[in-house]
C-alpha cells in the first residue's frame, strides 16, 4: 500500500525542477542588472548637430587664448619657414648628409610621381597627362629662399595640393633640403669638389642606373661637398 514517503525516483525530477527554477531565477536577476548603456552611451559623432549649444553644432572651436598640448609650434621658423611674416632663406637646423637621405627617399615618394626623379617637372603621371609643374632647376625657382619651398609643401600652390597631413615638419625641411641639392647640384662649378669626387662624376653610372638616378646620385654629392 502507498505510504506518505516519497521514493527516490519521485524525488529526482523534484529536485531538477528546484534547480531549473533557481537558474531561470539567477539569469532573470543578472540579465536586469545588464543595461546597453556602455554601448549606446549619450554622446555626439562627428559633426552631429546640438540643440544645447547657442551655434547648434556639436563640435566645439578652440577657446580663444588656449594652446592645445603638443600644438604649441613656438619655433616659428620651424614650423612656418618665416622670419618676421617672410620667407626663410635658412634652414632652421643643421643640413647634413642624413637630412638629405631623408630627403630623398619623401622626395621620391610624395614628388617625384609629379615633379620628376630629377626635379625637371617630368614626372610620371605628367607624362600621362596631368598638366606639369615648373622644374625646379629654372632661375626663378632657384633664387627662391627655402622658406618657400616649405611653404609650397606646407600650404600647396596651384594644382598641387597641401603635403600637411601627409608629411611631417622635419620631412618637410629634409624635402626642402633635398631639392635645394638638387638645384645646387646643377649650378655648381667642379672646383666646388674634391679630386675623388670630380672623377666620381666624370666616371659612367653603374650599370642598370638610369639617367635619373645618376642626377640625383650627383645631387647628394654635390650638396656634400658644400
């Protein structure tokens, strides 16, 4: 006859609804402490309108007679090739042979596509048919201070485009350094160099170096013995 105990196997599924209830229970409680506040915080994107703000924009200007940190710029030869609102005929640090590699290698990559390997304005994409840029070897462009040539990559000229965001100020100056050895390098006289370098440049390029490469070989060298 049945009795008021309750067998072990009545018991087990018992047991497994308790533990079930107490889970579901847990997961209820936890998932209502989770709010998507981390991930859909109250805060602008770029550029998004604001009703708070008198000019509706949500973006904020600069407060006047504040200085951001890392944006100080207080060389301002460095920083704008200008002495006294003019162009800068100096460098504002020592040139030597390591700026000008600098030099070459952002020549190269930033200029060159335009501006020709050698800086006679022959550039690749002109001989594709983009309208071409001055040489750089022209009387006019020779007898402009470095302080312009800066500004020119700084601020762009003409068709070409500001280098700012894309080139940093001492690349700039190495760039700036690079093409005034270029210019030297085709107004210079040989009693400017040594006896090794006037038989470097009177000996044919190694083979396979094109006539470019050879200019731009003579350019270093010729800014070198200066």
């Amino acid at each position: 006859m049945p009795t008021g105990n309750i067998s072990p196997t009545t018991a087990r599924p018992a047991r497994g609804i308790v533990l079930l209830a107490g889970v579901l229970a847990a997961t209820l409680l936890f998932t209502a402490g989770c709010r998507r506040d981390m991930y859909d915080q109250p805060k602008y994107d770029a550029y998004d309108p604001s009703t708070f703000f008198k000019d509706g924009s949500s973006s904020r200007q600069q407060i006047d007679g504040t200085v951001a940190r890392g944006d100080l710029e207080a060389d301002s030869l460095y920083y704008t090739g200008k002495i006294d609102g003019k162009d800068a005929d100096v460098f504002p640090f020592a040139v030597d042979r390591e700026l000008l590699e600098l030099g070459r290698e952002r020549y190269l990559i930033y200029c060159s596509p335009c501006h020709g390997r050698a800086g006679d304005g022959r550039g690749m994409v002109v001989r594709r048919g983009f309208s071409p840029p001055p040489t750089f070897h022209s009387e006019y462009l020779y007898k402009k201070p470095v302080g312009h040539l800066y500004n020119v990559i700084t601020h762009g000229y003409g068709a070409m485009y500001s280098y700012a965001a894309r080139v940093p100020v001492r690349h700039r100056w190495a760039i700036t350094a690079y093409i005034r050895a270029m210019q030297y390098s085709r107004q210079a006289s040989p009693d400017d160099l040594t006896p090794d370098e006037q038989k470097f440049l009177a000996s044919p390029p190694p083979a396979g170096q094109t006539p470019s490469n050879s200019d731009e070989h003579r350019a270093s060298s010729a800014e070198a013995a200066k």
